[in-house]
C-alpha cells in the first residue's frame, strides 16, 4: 500500500495538472473559434505544448515525491512533444499554403 502525498505536493500537483489542462482547452477553443485556417493553427500548437509542460511538472512533482527520488523520465515526453508539435506545424502551414496558392487565393507572394 502506498502512502498518502504530503499537502503540498498533492496541491503542486493539482494546480500544475489543472492548469496544464486549462491551456489545452483554451488551444482546443482557439480551434474552433479563430476563422482561418492560417490564424487558427496557432491556438492549438501553443496550448498543446504548455499543457504538456505542465503536465510534465506535475508528474515530475507527483512521482518523485512517492518515489522518494527525482523522476525525470516524463521530461522525455515533453521534448518529443516541444520538438515534434512546431514541425508538425510547419508542414501544415507550408501545404495549406501551397494549396492556398494553386487555387490563387489570398496569401503572400512567393
């Protein structure tokens, strides 16, 4: 059986896990609010990765205060996250601009 977490290590834990969640639904409503497709990907990137490193915090906090030892391995998660979202991104953009430009619509010249 395990032992309970001390007060401020469930409340650190808490507050890092709400939060981080609060920051993937408000990228989650910046989806499906902003208009266009080139303003809207933005809202969905930036929430996705803070509501990753506060997840990440949050299970580093909630871990290594069970574990009795730091627990880095969630960090691992948050860079394959950091690294991989903006990419993703990128080639979104690049394609929808690409499209957007075969069609000869509103955007910048090349």
């Amino acid at each position: 059986m395990t032992e309970a977490l001390p007060l401020w290590a469930e409340i650190l834990t808490a507050v890092f896990a709400v939060v981080g969640a609060a920051f993937a639904a408000i990228g989650s409503f910046g989806l499906v609010r902003v208009p266009t497709f080139f303003r809207r990907i933005h809202a969905p990137t930036l929430g996705a990765t803070l509501g990753v490193w506060c997840m990440t915090l949050a299970t580093i906090v909630y871990f290594s205060v069970q574990g009795r030892n730091l627990f880095l391995h969630a960090v691992l998660i948050a860079l394959f996250v950091a690294l991989t979202a903006p990419v993703t991104t990128i080639f979104l953009m690049r394609a929808a601009l690409f499209r957007e430009r075969q069609k000869k619509g509103d955007v910048p010249p090349e």
